[in-house]
C-alpha cells in the first residue's frame, strides 16, 4: 500500500512548481498520468483521482478543483483543471524587512493627498517607487497585496469619480497601523 507521504514526495517531483505557482492552469488529468507512470517505474500500483486530490491539496492547501470545458469541432469535453489561489499569500517578510517597507510607505504617503485615508493608486505608485518601495521585487503580486502584509489588516480598493476624468482606483491605506 502506497503511504501518503510517499505520494506526496512523488507529486513533488512529477510537478515541483505545483506550491510556487499560484494562479497557474494545469490539467489534472495530465498530472495523474505522470504520477502513475512514475509509480509504475518503482513497481507500485497507479493512484485514482481522489486519491491524488488528497495529495494535491496536502502540499498546496488552497487548491480547488474545477470542470472546465473546450470547445471543439462540434463537441464538448470536460477536462479537470486545478486553479491554485493568489501567491499573495505565499510571500512573507521578515519583520526587519516589513519595517523598512513600512518606513518607506509611510513616508511616500506624507507626501500625497488623501481623502479619509484613500489615495489614489495612480498617484501612490510614482512616489512609492521613488521612496525606494517596490512590491513586485519584495515578491507580491499586486499593490494592494504588499500593503496588507505590511500593515497587517485589510486594505480595501474601490473605484472612485474624480472629476473631469474616467473614475479610477483607490485603496485606503490605514498608516496608524502596525509600525
């Protein structure tokens, strides 16, 4: 009887991208073939579907199954994807890395205007790089995500009017928090 753990090992080496790539679209279906051809290499015996969930979801927790359908000439196949959520929250600073970051932002946010704490994301983005910060270098994916990580709470995002122009995104920003 294959163990757990066993399986688990193999799935990493079948898909060793499998936890760093949140957000990515692979076949399920792809995934257990080659599972089950490496198993039939060491002389165990192929691995089903809900077994291999269980393996999956033991090394990226977030992961949810989904049918996906193609279009094709004429008929419709169903084939199993996986999608993985935001890396958001894969990337952890260190606290001496989180401060920095902290000083940074707060410091670029002195110098723009805010209305109730909500500053405008095409504005911010400037003087943040300028003030040194760079969330895609820290490893986020978005803006909004490093500000959550840097100040420890929600940062919500919203589309504002602004006058005289198409209405555009802004985030609150809550500086009093975590320094």
């Amino acid at each position: 009887m294959l163990m757990m753990e066993e399986l688990i090992e193999i799935v990493k080496q079948t898909y060793p991208t499998l936890p760093a790539l949140p957000g990515n679209f692979r076949e399920k279906r792809a995934l257990l073939e080659a599972v089950n051809v490496r198993l039939a290499e060491a002389g165990r015996t192929a691995v089903d579907e809900p077994t291999l969930n269980e393996a999956v979801l033991a090394i990226a927790p977030g992961a949810r199954f989904e049918n996906e359908y193609y279009r094709g000439d004429g008929a419709t196949v169903a084939a199993l994807r996986m999608i993985y959520p935001g890396c958001e929250a894969v990337v952890v600073l260190t606290e001496e890395a989180r401060r920095a970051a902290h000083g940074q932002i707060v410091g670029a946010l002195a110098r723009i205007p805010a209305e109730d704490g909500w500053y405008n994301m095409i504005d911010l983005g400037p003087v943040l790089k300028e003030a040194g910060f760079d969330y895609k270098r820290l490893g986020f994916k978005t803006m909004t995500a490093a500000m959550q990580h840097v100040f420890g709470c929600e940062c919500p995002t919203a589309e504002r009017p602004v006058e005289g122009k198409q209405p555009q995104r802004f985030i609150r920003i809550p500086v009093e928090r975590r320094a």
